[in-house]
C-alpha cells in the first residue's frame, strides 16, 4: 500500500472499523487497477463505499437516517468531483513542477546553441506555467538558471503586452 491520501483514507476506516486487517504491498505496474486490488474494488476508485458497506452495520460511516446518508452522499460526492482531484492536481503540479523545474535549471539560457533569438512555442508553454509557480506557492528559488530565463521572456514586449491583457475577475 503506497504512501497516499488514498492509502491513508483505506487505514483510518480500517482502523475505525476495529476490523483485523494486513497490508499487502504492491506498488507494482498496476496500482489500484491490480487484479488483487479490483476483485474488492471493481472501479479501482470507491474503495471507501465498499469496506463502509462491507464492515458496517449500524450505518456509523454510511449514515444511520436518511438525512445522515444524504449528507454523507453529498458531501463524499463533494470530495470525489472537487476537493479530491483538486488536491490531487494541486499535489501533482507541485511535484512534477519541481522535477521539471531541475530539469529547466540544466538549460544553459546563454548558450546560443541552446537558446534561438526568438521565442518557441516551447519558451510560451513553459512560460505561460512557470511564470505563475509563485502563485501556486511553488518554490522556484533553487533554480537560478530558470528564474534567469522567465525573467529575460517577462522583458519581452509581446509577453509584456499579453500579460497586460490578462484581466482576473
């Protein structure tokens, strides 16, 4: 069992539930979609509603009226369509960021062989990203070659005049 908030999710019910349980490790190709996995969890997703279902008989996770199962409806279903992959993109982005970010700080920015007179469409993806990091309270400090290079495209009037288009409401 990976170290994940899914993981950790599946632990604490187990726990709650006072259930006897052993942890299989298995971070193998297929995660979740492995055939262990999904013969208890057939969408490799709802793994909560199962072993609630499953351990349950008093209605303590699943709600014991039907106002307590609806708000617990609503408010899993609240976490499944928002704040789960919210969190999980936020998470990700941060994380893949930072790797990319190492891998950003290599290019050496004032290598012609390495750079064209001219932004890419390359320079405008990363940059269009990297260029917000601070917002998302992403660290690109440790990286002084890749805040050289956003900074030097920010100087660029075509980027300059877009950013001046952008309006937030």
């Amino acid at each position: 069992m990976g170290k994940t908030p899914n993981s950790y999710k599946v632990l604490i019910l187990l726990e709650e539930s006072g259930v006897d349980y052993e942890i299989e490790l298995d971070d193998g190709p297929n995660g979740i979609k492995h055939q262990n996995f999904m013969k208890y969890n057939p969408n490799g997703r709802a793994i909560l509603s199962n072993l609630a279902e499953r351990f349950e008989s008093i209605g303590k996770y699943l709600g014991k009226s039907l106002k307590e199962r609806t708000e617990v409806s609503e408010w899993l279903a609240f976490h499944i369509s928002r704040n789960g992959p919210t969190q999980g993109q936020v998470f990700w982005f941060k994380f893949i960021l930072l790797r990319a970010s190492t891998g950003l700080d290599r290019r050496d920015y004032s290598n012609p062989e390495e750079n064209l007179d001219r932004p890419t469409i390359a320079d405008i993806a990363f940059y269009a990203w990297v260029s917000i990091a601070a917002f998302a309270e992403i660290p690109t400090d440790k990286f002084p070659k890749l805040q050289v290079y956003v900074s030097k495209l920010a100087e660029l009037p075509s980027f300059k005049t877009a950013a001046s288009k952008l309006v937030v409401h």
